[in-house]
C-alpha cells in the first residue's frame, strides 16, 4: 500500500540549527535541574540493592520437583532433553525398585549456558517434574563447569507436586491424603 | 656570570610555579574532575544515577571516589597491545596526543601581565595552531599502528575531520585578529576590557558573534566529541580509532580529550569573553588581579560547561553531513564574515 510520507520542511531558523541546539542545551539543563537534587525523573533501579519484581511467569533457573517422600519426581522419560531446542539436558536413567515408575534419572544435567530458558522442557514433561518459576535468575560463576546444573542442585530448589504420579495403582493408594488430588496428568 | 645564573635561575623558577598553579593545579585537576563530572552529569539529565559505587568504607560521596578508583583500576588492567607490526608507533601515540593538548597552555594569559602566563610570546595563537594541529598525529598514528579496520576507518575520518575543521577555525578566528590589531593573547585580552559606548563590554564575542559560534562548533569538531564523533562512533566502528587501546593508553587519550575541552575553553575565553578582564573593573591592587584571575578560570568552567552540554544534547551527524558542514557551510561563512568585518572597520578607520 502506497503510503503518504510526510516530510517536514523546517524554516531556516530551525535548520540553521543555531537556535535549535540552545533550546536543546536549556532542555537538557533544565533535566539536569531536576534530577540534581530531587532526583525527579530519575529511573535507575539500584540493582543488586533493589530489584524490579518478577512477573509470576518469569522463567527463571529449573528446579526439579519432589514427590512426598523427597524423592525426585523425574521418571527420565527423556521427553523434555527431546523438546528441548538447545540440546542442553543431559539425562542418565536408572531402574528403581518402584514398579509403577520404574525409572528416575541417575544423573540429571542442564546446561545453564546453553539453556535458552524457552520453557519447553516444562512442557513436555509429563509428571511436573520440572519447572521454571524459581525466579532466580543472574546465576555468576567463575568456572564454566558451575553452570552445569546436576540433580542436586536443582532439587534443593524444588518442593512437593500436588499432580499424582504413578498410574492408576499409585493414585488410589494416595486417595485421600492432601496431596493425592489427580489433576489430569 | 653569577648575575646570569641568576636570572636564568629565576626564570626556570617562575615558569615551574606558574607551570605547576596553573597546568597541573587547573587544568589537570579540571580534566580529572571532568572524568567524573562528564559521567555524572550525563546520568543526571539523561535521568540516571550515575556512578556512586566506588566507595571506602561507607563513604561514597556521590561518587566523586571514582577519580581515585579509576586510576587505580587503569593502573592495573592488562594493558593490551594487538599484534600489529609498528608495536612503538602504537605506544607512542597517546603521548602524541596529550602532550600537544599540554604544551599549549604555555601562551594562555590566565591573568592581567605577563606574570600570568607561561610564555608571553607574540605569536600566541599561531602558536596555539601549529601545536594543537599536532593533535590528529596521536589519533591517526594510534589508529594505523592498531592493525584494526574499525580503527583505521575511524582514523581515516578523523584526520579528514580535523583537517577540515582547521581551516575553518583558523579563518573564524581571523575576524578577532583583524578587529584587535594583535596575535598576542595577552593584547587581546587587555585589549577586551575596554567598553564600548561606555556599557558594552568590547569582547570578542560581542563584536564577533558569528566567529564565536564557529569557533565552538569547530573547536568541538577538533576535539571529536559528539556531535562530531564519527571517528569513534560506537554504533558502527566499536570504538573507532581507539578500539585497540586498554588501560593506560586508553586513559591518556580520554584524559586529553578532557585537557582539550579545558584548552578550547581557555582559548575561548582569551578571544571571546574577554579573557581575564571584567568589564569596568580596572586597577592593580593584588585583589582586582585575585578577582580578574578568578574570572578567568570562571569563564573558563563556563565554556567547558557548555561544551559538554551540547555533547550530552545532540546526536552524532553522519559524515558526509560533517564534511559538508565543514566545507560548503562554515568556511564560507567564515570567509563571508571576514569580508564584513573588514568593510565595517575599513568605515570605522575612515569615519
Ligand atoms: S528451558 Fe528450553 S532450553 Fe532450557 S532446558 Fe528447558 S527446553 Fe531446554
Ligand atoms: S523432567 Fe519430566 S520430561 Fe524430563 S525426563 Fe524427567 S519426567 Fe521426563
């Protein structure tokens, strides 16, 4: 579509730019007036004093959640190292003595370097066994292998699911404890 | 022979302590200050805060500690040099650029006689040019020894830049040499505490506004600040000619653009705002000298105030709109107002 531009034709006082760059000058004075001593306008949040709050859907660092027994809900189904764009889960699995789950990850890895924090990985896993809402973020180092993130590290982060897990067996067994609600899962 | 030594010696002496109150007491205490200053000032109308970390103990000042921590920190940073096959050239160059902007306070008259000024020379301003003009060797030199295509892209501008501006300035300038009869900074000074009408003062910048204006838009030009910093340009060269520079010699070239905009605006006072005078105020008496050398350093702040306000206030222009400005607008401007002041006192003399 054709679109009408515009242009503006400024009089010679504006382009001679003269008069234009004191007004300028006086405005910017004028800012500085006002932020000297009051500090009206300024808006710099003094960060690691202050900081702005996260929105409740802020993606920060992965957490992995826990099952009552403060075990790791993982059951290293792979589904989100699959989902995830930036190839940056590493899951080992493992058989556990539990027949209804029979598997929970040995060795459970994220790269924070790698990860691009998109939430695909929350997703896709189907036990909400992990999540993104810690709300940390701004995660320093001084060594590249720190921000491996290992299973450990992101349990100590996590807390107890109130999604059921186990199938149909596990899910009656919990019936009427607290946290047994099924919600779809 | 004992008398010669002893006026020799006298002289050297005069010229250290004149050196060190004003050189080194002024304008490298102003600069220092600046590198704060400049900061703080842009955070504050830009609605920032500013630097305010560098603290010892719980005592911060607002800020002010970070003309201590920066040295410190420049000090001690790794001070890097590219692989680049004119390693000297590449060391030398800072140099190449602070000491001119030093070396030309020597002729400013920062107060009445030529007690108050390093060198009374005759030539002054002459000499300002062919010292200060020396300038675009550190840039270009630093540029082409850093073996970086940003940097010579950035020298290559600069040194177009400069070379440009020079000719303007020289011309704007001519107006006040016309109009004073003298080159000597000292004369023009004195010579601007006159009143005309018996309520004007007859300061350059009252006789000569266009020059003034020129003036300052190419003296900000020769020293590459905004508006006029294509050759560092961080959107498009990183940082142009000194993208190479780290820690010391990163330090010494930004602490001579601070010395050149304390330079343009003692050059600046001496020509246009009446140098050390104050209009109406004459006499020997050792408090008129206190006040007039007051004025001076007052004027002074004042011009260095302005400069940077107009580089926190305008935007970068594009370099074909630099090189144009500089040649099919200011130089026939200045030209053109050099023709007038000519007919105007050739109608004076005759009248
Ligand atoms: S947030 Fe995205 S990139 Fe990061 S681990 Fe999860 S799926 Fe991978
Ligand atoms: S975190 Fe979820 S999706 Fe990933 S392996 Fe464990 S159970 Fe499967």
């Amino acid at each position: 579509m054709a679109k009408v531009v515009n242009r503006m034709h400024p009089d010679f006082a504006t382009q001679s730019y003269v008069i234009e760059v004191f007004k300028g000058v006086a405005l910017t004075t004028r800012q500085f007036a006002r932020n000297l001593f009051a500090r009206k306008d300024v808006v710099t949040v003094q960060y690691p004093d202050d900081r702005r709050p996260y929105t409740p859907r802020f993606r920060g660092k992965h957490r992995l959640m826990l099952r009552d027994d403060k075990s790791v809900r993982c059951v290293a189904c792979m589904l989100c190292a699959t989902a995830c764009p930036a190839n940056c889960i590493t899951i080992v699995a493992q058989e556990i003595d539990d027949p209804t789950i029979e598997k929970a990850p040995s060795r459970f890895e994220i790269d924070l370097l790698k990860c691009i924090y998109c939430g695909f990985c929350e997703e896709a896993c189907p036990c909400d066994a992990i999540r993104l809402d810690s709300g940390v973020h701004s995660i320093p180092s001084f060594t590249r292998r720190d921000q491996k993130a290992g299973v450990i590290n992101l349990m100590s982060l996590g807390s107890a699911s109130i999604a059921s897990q186990g199938g149909e067996h596990r899910a009656h067994s919990h019936e009427g404890t607290a946290h047994g609600q099924s919600s779809g899962h | 022979m004992h008398l010669v030594d002893n006026v020799l010696l006298n002289i050297v002496l005069m010229t250290l302590i004149k050196f060190a109150g004003f050189v080194l007491a002024f304008v490298m205490g102003v600069a220092t200050v600046l590198t704060w200053a400049e900061r703080k000032y842009s955070a504050l109308l830009q609605n920032r805060i500013g630097p305010n970390r560098a603290n010892i103990g719980s005592i911060r000042a607002g800020g002010l500690l970070h003309m201590l921590a920066d040295p410190i920190k420049m000090l001690t940073k790794e001070d890097f040099a590219p692989n680049t096959p004119n390693p000297v050239l590449f060391r030398i160059a800072p140099l190449l650029a602070f000491v001119p902007a030093l070396v030309v306070f020597a002729v400013i008259p920062f107060g009445p006689g030529e007690g108050f000024q390093i060198s009374n020379t005759s030539l002054g301003i002459l000499f300002i040019f062919a010292i200060s003009s020396l300038n675009v060797y550190g840039s270009v030199i630093g540029a082409w020894a850093s073996n970086n295509k940003w940097s010579l892209i950035g020298g290559l501008r600069i040194s177009a830049q400069m070379i440009s501006y020079e000719v303007a300035i020289g011309l704007s300038l001519c107006g006040i040499f016309m109009i004073y009869g003298s080159l000597d900074l000292q004369d023009i000074a004195a010579r601007q505490g006159e009143l005309i009408w018996g309520f004007l003062p007859a300061w350059g910048v009252v006789l000569q506004p266009v020059a003034f204006i020129l003036y300052l838009t190419c003296a900000i030009a020769e020293n590459k600040r905004a508006p006029f910093d294509v050759g560092e340009a961080e959107a498009e060269l990183t940082a142009g000619w000194w993208t190479e520079y780290s820690a010391m010699g990163f330090a010494v070239f930004a602490l001579s653009e601070f010395i050149e905009i304390i330079l343009i605006g003692c050059v600046g006072t001496t020509l246009f705002l009446g140098g050390w005078t104050i209009p109406g105020l004459h006499g020997d008496a050792w408090w008129i000298v206190v006040l007039e050398i007051g004025a001076f350093l007052f004027k002074t702040l004042f011009l260095v105030w302005l400069q940077m306000t107009i580089r926190w206030t305008l935007p970068r222009f594009r370099y074909d709109q630099i090189m144009r400005l500089g040649w099919r607008i200011m130089l026939p401007i200045a030209l053109l107002n050099l023709v007038v002041t000519g007919i105007v006192l050739t109608f004076i003399e005759r009248a």
